[in-house]
C-alpha cells in the first residue's frame, strides 16, 4: 500500500524537523486560538444574561453592604476587559476561582466530578467500540441481508430512544425487578470509603488497592449506566463502520487480495478493517470525546456525580466560574482526543507518517 | 436548586409498568438511608448555612442555645441552655449553661464557647449573620454585648426591646450552634476563624458526626455515643443524593433506601397504595404567592387587585397541578407559625372579578405580564392563571426565565407580576412580618428590598404594627397584632397568596420517630428507630 521508498523521501528527511517542528508550533497556536476564543465566547455569555452574580452568591435577603462587598469580592467592580483579563490569566494557571455553588474551588470540583464520568465514559466506550465495530463490519460484509436489517434497527433504536428513559426502563428491569443489577450511585454505601480515592476512578482505585470486593461492587454499578450510554455510541459507530467498511470493499486492493487466495476472513478483518480504521479512529475519539462532557440525564437517573451533572448544575445557576472552568476542561478534553487521534492516524497510516 | 428534566410521560410509563411492587433488600439494622436531592449542600458551618441540607444537618451535628420543641411548638425546649431569664427592661437575656455536655471532640461546653459561636457569626458577617445583627449586633458591638460571665452564664444583650418571643425564636435557629472553639480554632488559616474547615466538618456536641462527606453524591453521619441525652439508636445516617423522583422511589420500594424525600406526585400515587411505605405530609413555611407591582397603572387600583384574588381556582391548581405537594393557604403567616390563621375567603368567581374590574372601569379588558421561573410548579399555574384571567378580559402574557433572571427583574422592580415563593428564615412570623408588611423606605434607592418595595408597596401603617408587634412582651398581644394584620391584608394587600408548602415523606413501615417540623432546619434524626 505504501509507496517503495524512494530517493526524493530519504532526501526529504533532512526537512523533516523542522517540517514537525513548524507543525507543532501550528498546533499550539492553534490550540491556543482554540482556547481563548473559548473563554473569550463563555466570558462575554456569561457577562450578557440578565442575571445577577452576586444575587447567586448570597440569595435575595441581603443588605446592601453584604451585596457591595460580595460584589467586589467576586471582581465585579472592575472593567469588563480587566475581568476578562484576570479570567484568562487565572485559567492559564488552571485557577478558576471558587464556584459559587459548592464554595469550592472550581478545580477541585472538577477534580472531584470528572473521574465518575471518566469511568462511565470510558466503560462506554469500550462497550461501543467491542460490540458497534463487529456489528458494523458484518452489516456490511452481508450488505441487505436480514442481519444487516437488524443490526440497523438497533443501531436506529439506539440513536432515537430517549436515554434517560433507557435509564429508567433498565433499573426498572435490572435492578427493580430482575435484581440483578445493584441501584443508582457509584458504590453501595457499605464499601463507603473503604478505598484510599488515588485516582478517583473507583475501579482503577480498588484495582490498585487489591480491593477486589470494592472492584466487583463498583463495576457492578457501572455496568447499566455504561451500558445505555455505551448503546449510544454502539448504535453511531455500527453505522460508520458500516459505511467505511463499505467503501473499502468496493476497492481494488480487496478484489485482488482475493484473487491472491487470501482467507476472506483476513480480507476483511485485516485489508478493509485496517483501512476503515484509519477514519474510524476520529469517529471513536469525537463520541468518546461527547461522552466525557458529561452525560447529564443519565448522571440524574444514575445519581452519577459526574461532569454534565456539574456544568448543567452551574449553568442553571448562574455559576460562572464553575462553567468557564467546566468548558475549559471539556474543551482540553477535545484537544487532547485531537491529539490522540493525531498520533494513532500516523501509526496506522504510513501514508501521515 | 430543583432540575426536572424528565418529563411526565416517562414517569407515567414507569407508574404504568410497574404494578408490583419489587422484592425487597434491606438497609443494615443499625443504619438509616434516605434518597435525598442533597446538591445544593454548600457548607456545613452554621456561620454560613443557608439553604436546607445544611439547615438541616446542623440541628444533627450541634446543639443550639435553645431549641424549637416540634411536639409543643408554643414553648422553647432547652439545649445547651437548660434554663433562661430575661431582664425586666426586655434587653438582656441570661442563659444558664447545662452540665456535663461534652463536644464531640472530648472537650466540655461552657458558655464561653457559646458567646464565641454568636460572636463569630456576627464577624463572619455571611448569609445568616442579619438573624442576629436584628439585634443590634455588631462587628464592633458583639463582644461586649454576647458575653459569658462565668463558664456556665451566657449573657446576651440586644439593643432595644424585642418581643422575647421572637429573640428566643432566633435563637433556636441554626445560628445559636454551639461550635467547639478550641477544635475550629487548631483549623484556622488566615484569620478564617476556620470557616474553611467548617464547610466540610463538624466541631460540635449534638448526636451524629460527620463521617463521609462527598458533595452530589453522598452524606455519612456517624453517631456519636458520648452525647448528652443518650446515644442515638441509628449508628449510622446516609443521606445519598438521588436527584430523581423515580429512582428514589425503587430504591425505597427495594429497601435500599429507608426515607424517600424528592417524591413527585406519580410516585407519591403508587407509593401510597404499598402496604410497606408510610406516607407523611408535614406543613412547611415556604409560601407560594404572586407580588402584584404597585407601580403598574392597573394593579395600582384596589379593584383590580382584589378582582385578582378572586381569579385563582385554588382548589382546580390543587387537584391537577400541585396534587399535594402544597395545600391552598391564603394568609402571610404560614400555618404552625404563632399568630398564623387560616382564613380562606377567597374562592374561584369570575363574575364577582368582572363586576370588580368594571367598577374600576376595565370592563374593555387590559394586558398584564407575569415574571415566572420556567419550572414546575410555577409554570404550570402562570398558565392556568392566563386562562383563567381571559374570561374576565385580562391578557395575561407570561415571561418564562431561570430563577435568577426573574428574582433580578423582581428586585429592580421591573416586573407588573411576580409569581414566586416566600420562605421565612426563621420559626418566628416576624420573619414573613418583615417581608410582606415592612417598608420603611419606598424609594428607588431603599436599602431594604424586601417583598413589600419590591411590589412598591407604601404601608407607614403596617410598616409600624410590625414594629410593634415585634417589640410586644406580650405573646397574646403580639399573637392579635399579626392576626389583625392578616386579616387586613387578605383584603388590601397587592399579593395574592394561593398555596403553603408541604414536605411529603416518604417512610418504611418500619422506620418511626424521624421528627421533621415546620422549618427546614428543625428536623431530628436522633429518636429514628427501624
């Protein structure tokens, strides 16, 4: 599939840092673009809705000495652009100031909030990489069939249900009646505080800890929440390994593999798979990247502590300083998939090498 | 905060789908857990407590002075204080300190650590320092007017005086815990006076500790077996944050919960036909009312406002919309308040509201807007009012918006209605007093902007009767003024109060003695046995 290294290539090398050198400062002034054109779009919202800050802070019984001091406490004597200025400022340094709803400081909410969707988020995704890129590949393997029709249906069913009604139908059966499955929460109240919280992440926690009791309990509780968000991102990325995958069959290189004799199997699974992955990792990254935003209707059925819960929480009340440290985060999140995606692109594709 | 996002019809698929109940688990013997919404807990510290998790922890965590006796709601229960007198001049008060109660931490009570509690919540000067700067307390003043004379007298002066009714009321608040000052202060930084440290612990004497504390997710208290009137039966309270009405209620119907306290009224439907849940419905202070602006050229005219009064369907809102979670009330004292009564003149009546509007010359029909917070309930009754206003003729467009953004337009005056709910902040009707009847300063730029500016409301003569009736000794006379001015206001009064809170619990058959009262921070864990 690659080109037999040529002259011109071994020549080129000489370019190549600083071609990667001049990439990455790209990249970062990119990134950097990216980022405060961000906070300059959250600052500038949150400063135009007609709601009072510092009535968030205190509730509506104060006097007016309390409500002046609070005011400049929170810097909102001070010119718009200072305001902005401190604000990037303070980001740079990952300070967000504290959030008026929890009084904590904003990073260590999100500190706190971000491992329980890292964990849902990540399950998920597993759960919708192990089952949604098999489906798709045999949908398009046997293109019309009925089990094409099925794994359609599915994927269909997947995107348009409602999830937080998934989310109650399945403690309705699972755990409700079937009692298979433990109920809403993280953990059950008896391991409470029985794992030092390393990471925050209770499994890798537990794992750690050789607590293997906690691991089964807390996995148990993970499974129906990642199972209806991991459904989600089955039922998009079935449909794009379809397509992919289609598109790749229809090539040359498939019809002389074939004719070479090869196994079908390693046709498929190998010459079109590993193709259509190179597209398919983007896909994968940008749902696992939604995923980790937050969640925030299945967190409320779940009673998940996560991110979605957080931000929608702050926004709704007008927590500035939890949202903008909230986006950021979703916002690095995004970047750093970007740049994952980046690098696995050039491990399966010789040709972005 | 309250966020509704799943709509009825997935509660109604569930109410439909489960007609059995499921098998039941159960909850350790010793341990009690409720399914709460505990997201809007911000801290712990009494100096700073102002919304209704942290309320109602602190009465768990601390002893107060005094507390409010939830069985005989006319007589103050001793707490830290087993006994108090008050000066002929009605402007000190001396509390004799109880022997032998000892802090969590070991150390013993004195009234030292009780004046410096009261001292430091009036420096801190937070959220709910003005309960006791009502008293002419302050910053400079506190600690030569709050004083322990001796390890077992705290002396506490106030600046004029005031009903004793109402000072001892304050004080069996949150803002009378006792904190242990040698373990908040071995956890002050910078001059805090370890507010910081406060937020997440306890350094008090009641009967639970706080064990695990993870805000959104979950609240251990452990008990603690040293405490004054014995230790408490359950070892143990969790309170674990479950934001859904739905899933609170499986796990209560599991057993996986023992006390379920978000319920909506689907599930409070289905629950009540299950054998194993006990449902109870405790009247709160909180008041649904709707401010009517006295700037706007129609609310203006007493007709109008009265015509109003009588455009509510009380009993219709009850039925279909708040099913329960409230009760019609239409007096400003909430009932189990003193002096609160409970007179309902106002019925539905279109005729008597057109025959009004005519009277003031509106029989050609007006437009009015309604400020309403985009969420259940308020939404819902904004548009039963607009329809039920057209048939009188008034044009009722309704401006939806998030809490916030309504309160600020409230605040500035802004608004022609305002429909919103009023809770007191204390169990003493001075606090709904203040907010409805007192106005001592109706202009743009009055520092007091409480209900009756905000409605631009210019009452010199019940701005007065408040203050009078916050200075009587008397409790009968005290009781007579507040009903007198009810009685006024149902008639004169530019608010149309429709509905009282109700908190709906729901319990396990086997789970007695859970004391809620009428006040959000009056509510006991210690006498819960399963």
């Amino acid at each position: 599939m690659s080109p037999p290294p040529s002259n011109a290539s071994r020549r080129g090398r000489g370019f190549g840092a600083a071609r990667v050198a001049g990439r990455a400062a790209n990249l970062l002034l990119s990134i950097g673009f990216t980022f405060l054109g961000l906070l300059a779009v959250t600052f500038f919202i949150g400063r135009v809705v007609p709601v009072d800050p510092v009535l968030a802070a205190v509730g509506d019984r104060i006097n007016a000495s309390t409500y002046d001091r609070v005011r400049e406490e929170l810097g909102l004597n001070l010119p718009l652009w200072e305001q902005f200025a401190r604000y990037v400022w303070n980001a740079l340094q990952g300070e967000f100031g504290r959030s008026v709803l929890t009084s904590n400081p904003v990073i260590d909410d999100i500190r706190r909030v971000f491992p329980a969707t890292l964990e849902l988020a990540t399950v998920a995704t597993v759960i919708g990489v192990v089952l949604g890129v098999p489906a798709g590949v045999v949908a398009a393997v046997k293109r019309g069939s009925m089990v094409d029709q099925a794994i359609r249906v599915l994927g269909l069913v997947g995107y348009s249900v409602p999830v937080f009604w998934l989310g109650l139908m399945g403690l309705l059966v699972f755990y409700a009646k079937l009692d298979w499955l433990p109920g809403p929460g993280r953990i059950d109240l008896l391991y409470e505080g029985m794992v030092e919280p390393l990471t925050g992440v209770i499994l890798i926690d537990s794992a750690i800890a050789g607590d293997w009791d906690v691991f089964r309990d807390a996995l148990s509780h993970v499974v129906l929440p990642a199972s209806i968000l991991g459904y989600f991102s089955l039922a998009y990325i079935s449909r794009m390994t379809r397509s992919f995958m289609l598109a790749q069959l229809q090539q040359e290189y498939i019809t002389t593999a074939r004719v070479k004799g090869l196994a079908e199997r390693t046709v498929i699974w190998r010459h079109a798979l590993g193709n259509a992955m190179v597209p398919l990792i983007t896909v994968i990254a940008l749902s696992y990247g939604t995923l980790l935003e937050g969640s925030v209707l299945t967190e409320i059925v779940f009673s998940w502590p996560g991110l979605g819960f957080y931000i929608t929480n702050s926004l709704l009340n007008a927590d500035m300083n939890a949202v903008l440290g909230g986006t950021v985060v979703v916002g690095a999140v995004f970047i750093g998939l970007n740049l994952l995606s980046d690098i696995l692109y050039r491990l399966l594709d010789p040709r972005a090498r | 905060m309250h966020i509704r996002l799943l709509p009825a019809a997935a509660a109604i698929g569930l109410a439909v789908t489960l007609g059995m109940a499921p098998a039941g688990a159960a909850t350790p013997a010793n341990m009690v857990v409720m399914a709460w919404q505990i997201d809007e807990l911000i801290s712990l510290d009494p100096a700073e407590i102002y919304e209704f998790v942290g309320g109602e922890l602190s009465g768990n965590l601390y002893d107060r002075i005094v507390f409010y006796d939830i069985k005989n709601p006319d007589q103050m229960q001793g707490g830290a204080a087993e006994s108090w007198t008050v000066s002929s001049d009605g402007k000190t008060f001396t509390f004799k300190i109880r022997d032998g109660i000892k802090f969590q931490s070991g150390n013993p009570l004195t009234a030292e650590d009780a004046a410096w509690s009261l001292q430091r919540l009036v420096k801190l000067d937070k959220g709910p320092a003005f309960i006791l700067k009502e008293f002419g307390l302050s910053k400079d003043n506190v600690d030569q007017k709050v004083r322990a004379t001796d390890a077992k007298t705290l002396v506490f002066e106030t600046d004029k005086a005031y009903a004793p009714t109402f000072v001892l009321n304050c004080l069996g608040s949150w803002v009378s815990s006792v904190l242990d000052k040698k373990t908040v202060m071995a956890n002050e930084k910078n001059g805090d006076f370890g507010n910081d440290w406060l937020k997440t612990h306890a350094a008090g004497s009641g009967p639970y500790k706080v064990g695990t504390l993870r805000q959104n997710e979950v609240i251990m208290l452990d008990a603690f077996e040293d405490y004054w009137r014995g230790a408490p039966k359950m070892k143990r309270v969790a309170l674990r944050h479950v934001p859904e009405s739905a899933p609170q209620r499986l796990m209560l119907e599991k057993g996986d919960a023992d006390i379920a306290r978000n319920l909506a009224p689907d599930d409070l439907d289905v629950l009540a036909k299950n054998p194993d849940i006990t449902i109870r419905k405790v009247p709160q202070g909180m008041i649904l009312y709707l401010g009517l602006n006295q700037k706007n050229q129609y609310l203006s005219k007493p007709e109008v406002t009265e015509a109003l009064k009588w455009l509510v369907d009380y009993e219709g809102i009850e039925k279909a919309i708040l099913r329960g979670t409230r009760v019609p009330h239409q007096t400003f004292l909430p009932e189990g308040y003193l002096g609160a009564i409970n007179d309902k003149p106002y019925t539905l009546n279109v005729e008597k509201a057109k025959a009004l509007l005519a009277k003031a010359g509106l029989s050609g029909g007006f437009k009015l807007t309604m400020d309403t917070r985009n969420t259940y309930p308020t939404m819902d009754i904004a548009q039963v009012l607009q329809a039920t206003w057209a048939k009188a003729g008034i044009q009722l467009e309704i401006i939806p918006g998030d809490n916030k953004q309504t309160l600020t337009k409230y605040r500035a005056r802004q608004h022609d209605i305002y429909i919103g709910q009023w809770a007191p902040d204390y169990l003493d009707p001075h606090s709904n007093a203040q907010g409805f009847a007192w106005n001592p300063d109706n202009s743009d730029n009055s520092s007091n902007k409480l209900l009756a500016w905000r409605n631009a409301w210019d009452i010199p003569q019940y701005t007065k009767m408040t203050e009078a009736a916050l200075a009587e000794s008397d409790p009968a006379k005290r009781k007579a003024i507040y009903e007198q001015m009810q009685r006024d206001f149902l008639k004169v009064s530019p608010y149309v109060i429709m509905f009282q809170n109700v908190q709906v619990l729901a319990e396990r058959k086997n789970v007695k003695g859970f004391e809620h009262g009428p006040n959000f921070d009056v509510v006991y864990y210690r006498n819960i046995t399963k």
